[in-house]
C-alpha cells in the first residue's frame, strides 16, 4: 500500500531488521488506532474528560501517522518536481493527486487514511477467506478448477471473496448523521442531527436474505446465466439464482462491507485487485 501512495517501500515484508524504527513505529500506531477507536467512540464526552488516557493516545497515534504520511508525501512531491513529468505507469497516488492540483492538506489526509486502511482490512479478508477454502474443499477445488482454465472472467474467485466479506466485514458497522434536515426511511421519521449506525455485520447474516447465512457458499454469488457478475456495481454485488441454491429476497444493501455511495471506501478497488492477485497465487 506505501507503494501505491507514495512509491516507497517500507520493509515490512523483506528481511528481519529491514524494517526502520519509524516504519515498526506506524505499525504500533495502526494497531493503537484500530484499537481504540471503538473505545473512544462508544464513551460519553463527560467520561472522556474525566479518563482522557484513551482519547490522547488514539489523538497520539494519528499524529504519529499523519507525520509519517507527510514526510513520504513531501518527498515524492519534491523528487518529482526534480525529476519533471512522468510517465502514466510511474505515478502513484501522490502524484495524481498533486497532478489534480488538490491542497496539500487533503492530500495528507486522503494518504494518511489509506495508509491505515491499507493494513488490517486485505490481511484480514484474505486471512478469512484462506481459513473459509481450508474448510471448505469443495469450494477450493472448484477455484482451482476456475484459475487453471482461466481465459478471463473470473466469477467464483470474486464470489469467494464476497462471500467472505459478508461473513467477516472488516469493520461490522457503519455510520452517519442526519445533518440537514428530517428524513422518512420508509416507516420512520429520522430527527436531523440524529446518528444513525447500521450494524451490516448483522445485516449480512440475515435468514431473510442469505439462506444458510452462517454457511460459506461462494455459489449465492453466481449468476444462472453466466455465473458471474459485472462490473462489481450494485446489482452485481446481489446474490444470484444458482441451481440447487434458491435465492432469498433481494436485497442490494443487505451486505455493505465498502459502504455505498459518495463516501463509500475508497481503496474498495485496490483492495479487490490484492485480495484476487492474492488468492489466485
């Protein structure tokens, strides 16, 4: 993911003692953050200033991470300032950014939140889903079936990782306010400033949608007609009618593991390419 943002690598992956002591240090701060942020979530304000060890550390971490990120990015910027224009498969997020003109500022940020997005959700993902094929011979074959003709399409790879995400979504729940005035969800009326969280967790495990829901069935993915999806958009992401499967009522928001919509996730594509790359090696 460092890579990707700002062309450098880190060495987490190569050899022991490869790895500097800032880049040991952000992995610390990945896993304060991740930690923490449920914690500083769910206490009252009130608490949060009477106990505020929680909410320094969490602020602590961020800042450590956003200095991080900054450093990386101010590097690139300048070292392709020297260098002049690149060439399309040199660039990297940095330099599309800066190529767009965006501030500074929402650059660090946009980095700094893919940074730590980048960490824990593929590795998770692709841990479950290795776990799921272990369990599940039947399914391992069928991919290594898929993968040694493959000429293409490759619809059982993608269900299997959207299968996976709907058993274990990376983050279980999401949230939003009400900002500007009152809104009607079908027989609700939602008060404006209200938060609302939806819990996709529990959402993506629902009988009325996923027959078997606690089942790894990568097959509820597959289309009759051409046992695949699309272009990975809405209707894509509905489970299919697959023979010997009856689907349940449709639903396109029962399983959300990236969100929907203007702020859904943003590295949702980059982080399909690893966890299929992955997989299929």
């Amino acid at each position: 993911i460092s890579w990707v943002l700002f062309s450098s690598r880190l060495g987490c992956l190569g050899d022991a003692g490869e790895a500097t002591a800032a880049t040991e240090g952000v992995i610390r701060c990945v896993g304060a953050v991740l930690a923490l942020t449920l914690v500083t979530m769910a206490l009252p304000r009130p608490l949060l200033r009477l106990f505020p060890a929680p909410w320094d550390a969490f602020c602590h971490a961020w800042d450590q991470l956003f200095a991080f990120a900054k450093g990386h990015v101010d590097r690139r910027v300048a070292a392709v300032a020297a260098r002049g224009p690149l060439a399309e498969g040199d660039t990297c997020v940095t330099d599309l950014l800066a190529r767009e003109r965006v501030p500074a500022s929402s650059i660090y940020g946009n980095v700094t939140e893919l940074l730590l997005a980048g960490v824990d959700t593929v590795a998770s993902t692709l841990a479950w889903s290795l776990y799921e094929l272990a369990r599940n011979p039947g399914a391992q074959a069928a991919l290594h079936r898929e993968l040694a003709g493959a000429v293409g399409r490759l619809p059982l790879l993608r269900a299997v990782v959207k299968e996976t995400l709907r058993l274990y979504p990376v983050i279980p729940a999401n949230a939003r306010v009400v900002s500007n005035s009152d809104i009607r969800v079908g027989d609700y009326l939602v008060p404006r400033q209200t938060l609302i969280t939806l819990c996709h967790y529990a959402t993506s495990r629902d009988s009325r949608f996923f027959p078997a829901p606690d089942a790894f069935r990568p097959e509820r993915w597959l289309r009759h007609r051409d046992s695949g999806d699309t272009a990975g958009d809405t209707a894509g992401d509905t489970p299919g009618d697959t023979p010997g499967h009856p689907p349940g009522p449709r639903h396109p928001f029962a399983s959300l593991p990236f969100g929907l919509g203007p702020r859904s996730c943003v590295g949702r594509r980059l982080a399909e390419l690893q966890l299929h790359m992955a997989l299929a090696q």
